[in-house]
C-alpha cells in the first residue's frame, strides 16, 4: 500500500495488489532496457490495466505517483524519468515470432518508443509507445498468453536484472518451475560478453536478482540449479524453482 501526501493531509492509494499484464512473447523478449525504463514501462501497464490503452497512445508518466510506487524521493524520481526518456531514443526490441507452425523462429525488430515530450519545470513527462505493442500489453483484446504479476511486487526489485527475472518466474508461477538454457538467458538479457563464464554470471547477475527476488513473499523459497553438458560438464542452464501460487481476482 502507498500513501500519498498532499498538502496538509494523506491520501491512501493502494498499489501493491494491482495486477500487470504483459505478453509471454513480451517477456521473452530481447532487451537491453535500463532500470528505468523498465520502470517507466511499469508505470504504462498500470494505466493500461487500470483504463486501458489511451486513444492517442500517449501515456503521462506521473512522478509523483513513480516516486510513491518505487519508494523514492522527488528529485531521484524526476532524473529517473528523464534519463529513461531520453535514452529510449533508437531502443528495440527483439520478438520472436512462430508462423506456419515451424519451428524455425520469425525474428521481430521494433522500436519501443515513437515519440518523447518532456519540461521539467512543468512536469511534463510523456512518451508515445509503438502502437505494434499494443497486442502485447493489452490482455483479453488480443490473442496472446500472459504474464500477470503486481506492481506490488515489481516495484520492489531494484534492479533491471531482477526485474527480469520477477518476470520471467511470473509466467510460471503455477508450476513453480523455470528452466531456461544460458545462451537464451544471456539473449534475452542482452548480457555482456564479459559474463561468459558461468561463475562470473553466477556472482554478478544471478544471485543478487534472486536475493532480491526472494524478498517477495510469493518468491521467498526460490532456488536455482545448473544442468551440465555430459561431455564437456560445462554448465548449459539452470532450473528454478519456488512454491506455486496464483493471483486472487482483486485489483485494487
């Protein structure tokens, strides 16, 4: 729950039980989306799921409302906000697409952001997403599965890795288990080169995002294991696992 405070007094605004939705092939995207950004993004699922896509495509990022959801103070939430903006200028993503039922993968290449509006005396911070993202963020209306996981939830991980590892367990939060394959994680993140050891990986990315994921009830007996080329014994993925659970109906 967040509370916001307006002049004298305190308006109670309830954040943590609104549920955010976002296509699988969204959250298997590659990416090399900043925390900030993916914040930013955040903050346009829940004007989606609270009153839909707007008519013009442009969504209003509030910073008041972005310092109350990610328990920060004014001047961080408004840097966070411009730097977002500013460097989603030339930002893709990268979608992988099954058509004709083969296996061989489309490749899909698109901007996220079409255009920027920004004064920081007066407050404006607006962004028009690419209208082809439409499909992937807006449930029901279109024919995609889902990841659904709170803002309650999302707005605790202080980092861009750990936000895609929130996730990515989300979409299989009723079996409890996620396996993915290094290489495809290393994609999807767009990790550096420098973390080609497993090791390296391990210390730097993996285990500080489940840390912090783990401070999330739903996600608080999370665990990972390695599987092993059986010829060379070189680490090829790694299986997590945590206690199922579902969402309630509420979105308050």
């Amino acid at each position: 729950m967040t509370t916001r405070r307006k002049g004298s007094g305190s308006v109670v605004v309830k954040t943590d039980n609104r549920v955010l939705m976002q296509a699988n092939a969204l959250t298997q995207a590659k990416n090399d989306l900043s925390r900030d950004q993916q914040r930013v993004l955040v903050m346009c699922l829940d004007n989606i799921a609270r009153s839909g896509w707007p008519k013009d495509g442009v969504f209003r990022i509030d910073h008041e409302e972005y310092m109350h959801v990610f328990n920060i103070g004014e001047q961080e939430a408004r840097e966070d906000i411009l730097r977002a903006m500013k460097n989603f200028r030339g930002k893709e993503l990268t979608l992988y697409e099954t058509w004709d039922q083969v296996d061989e993968p489309v490749v899909r290449d698109m901007v996220w952001v079409t255009s920027r509006w920004t004064s920081e005396k007066r407050g404006i911070y607006q962004i028009k997403l690419n209208s082809d993202l439409r499909e992937f963020m807006e449930p029901l209306a279109h024919d995609h599965q889902f990841t659904a996981y709170r803002l309650g939830q999302i707005s605790k991980t202080p980092s861009k890795y750990s936000m895609r590892l929130l996730q990515a367990l989300s979409q299989f939060r009723d079996t409890g288990m996620f396996a993915i394959r290094i290489d495809v994680l290393k994609e999807r993140w767009s990790l550096p080169d420098s973390y080609e050891k497993f090791s390296l990986l391990k210390s730097r990315v993996l285990e500080p995002s489940m840390r912090d994921v783990r401070k999330i009830p739903e996600f608080s007996t999370l665990t990972m294991e390695t599987r092993k080329e059986k010829t060379t014994g070189k680490i090829t993925s790694v299986l997590f696992q945590f206690t199922p659970f579902t969402h309630d109906k509420r979105n308050d």
